[in-house]
C-alpha cells in the first residue's frame, strides 16, 4: 500500500554471552568477539580446563586498543560462571559450544527471557569409504581426521563406513599407519599429543573398554601410555576397533559417547 513503509532496523542487542569449550579456544574466542565492534559488548566464559588462551586475547584487545568493558573474559566453573551468563537478564544474545546435556540447559535459561541462542553440540562423524576410493590418498586422510587435536574435536572422523568389496585392504593400511603415528607433549615434534585431563583420560579408556565387552575387535592401540615422557600426561595410544555392529550406535548412547571411538 502507498501509505505504509516497511523497513528492516539493525540494533545492537548489546550485551552478548558466549561459552566456549576447551578445544578449540582460540578460534572460537575470535569467531564471537569479532561481530563485536557492530555496537555490542560480550563477555566470554572459557572452560574451566583452558582459560589461558580467552584471557590472553583479552589482553590483546586492550592492547590493541579497544576499549575496557568491550571484551570482557570471565573464569570460573560451569555451574557457577557459566550458568550464571544465559539466566542474566542484561544478556541479549547468547552462543554455546559444547555437550548436547549442557547446550540443553543453556537453551532452557535462554529461553525464560527469550534470548536468541546460536549453539554447536558435540557430534562424532563418519568417513565413508567407496570401493573406487584411492586408498593411498584416503588412508592418511582418515588418520588426520581421527588425530587431529588428539580426537578432541567435534569434527573427528571417528566411524570409518567401509566398503565391503575393500574392508580387507582398509583394515591391512590402517594400523601401520597408526602405528607410525608419534604421541608426546606439545614442544616436541608429535602427531598427536595429550588429552585435556585426568577425567577425559578416564573417560576414553572407559569407552575402549566397553568396545571390548560389546564385542569389537582391536586393531591396533587400546591402551594407557604411561611410561617416560608419558608419565607427565594423559597418553593413549591411538587406536582403531573393527567389527563394530550398529548396537554401538544405538540411540540409547549420548552423541558425545560413542561405543567405538578410533
């Protein structure tokens, strides 16, 4: 109609939250403060596990020339800290990435003052492998997608779906990979380095174990590395389960805990 005027307006929401996971730190600090500078201020929760990296960026905003109370960084404990940002009534905007259990209760608090929520939740993805596949190119592909970051990504490619025309040869490539595979802390030349903690430590093995009772077969790896430089980390070696049946990913598990991780 002649008479009336339609328009999109672009506010600020103003106060942003965003928990981030211990991960992938840096590039997730990064991904949400830099939307910043578009007139709103944000205050990062980094995980209790690797807050190093969110406070060091703060300070490099500071030095950088922002100014104080833009960019704000706040430790603590999730049920503390972390709760404590989507249930405020001052946030407008919210982002999470982390476990499904936790997201949910970030979207209920959200949710009670209508906030707008953007979130990542855990996932384990598969790798898919054709009978044309080129193998001397897919075989080191699929190692980088498990090791990369130690597996602690939700991006790893943690299922491998092979072919059956081409199960045999993928199975025979596979752990002479691994094997070559070199595990130890961060300033030496490693692939693969440590988990984050005693708890994912235990956690992992946990899970290897419930592979063996659910009847899948090793491979290669399975087991603690604990011995020389390993004594001073939480080392696993990096491992692959065959014959895994679809039980393993029965909806009775979490995403975040699958039967058979590699």
């Amino acid at each position: 109609m002649p008479n009336v005027i339609g328009m999109t307006l672009r506010e600020p929401y103003g106060v942003v939250g965003s928990i981030i996971p211990w991960n992938t730190p840096g590039p997730l600090t990064v991904a949400d403060v830099a939307p910043i500078p578009a007139g709103n201020t944000i205050v990062v929760k980094p995980a209790e596990d690797a807050p190093l990296t969110a406070l060091l960026l703060g300070k490099l905003a500071l030095e950088a020339g922002i100014p104080p109370g833009v960019v704000n960084v706040v430790t603590g404990y999730g049920p503390e800290a972390g709760a404590a940002l989507p249930a405020h009534p001052g946030v407008r905007r919210m982002s999470f990435t982390g476990s499904p259990e936790t997201g949910s209760r970030v979207m209920e608090a959200c949710a009670k003052n209508l906030v707008p929520l953007d979130v990542e939740l855990g996932g384990k993805s598969p790798q898919v492998v054709l009978r044309d596949a080129p193998l001397d190119r897919a075989i080191p592909t699929i190692v980088r997608a498990i090791t990369f970051n130690t597996g602690q990504v939700c991006a790893a490619g943690s299922r491998l779906v092979v072919d059956e025309k081409i199960h045999d040869q993928v199975v025979e490539a596979l752990p002479s990979a691994f094997e070559e595979m070199t595990v130890g802390p961060w300033p030496e030349k490693v692939d693969m380095g440590p988990l984050i903690s005693a708890k994912q430590e235990a956690r992992v093995l946990g899970y290897l174990d419930v592979g063996r009772q659910e009847g899948a077969k090793v491979v290669t790896g399975g087991h603690k590395l604990s011995w020389g430089t390993y004594d001073s980390g939480f080392f696993v070696e990096p491992t692959i389960f065959d014959g895994v049946t679809p039980r393993c990913a029965s909806p009775r598990r979490s995403s975040s805990a699958p039967c058979c991780p590699c």
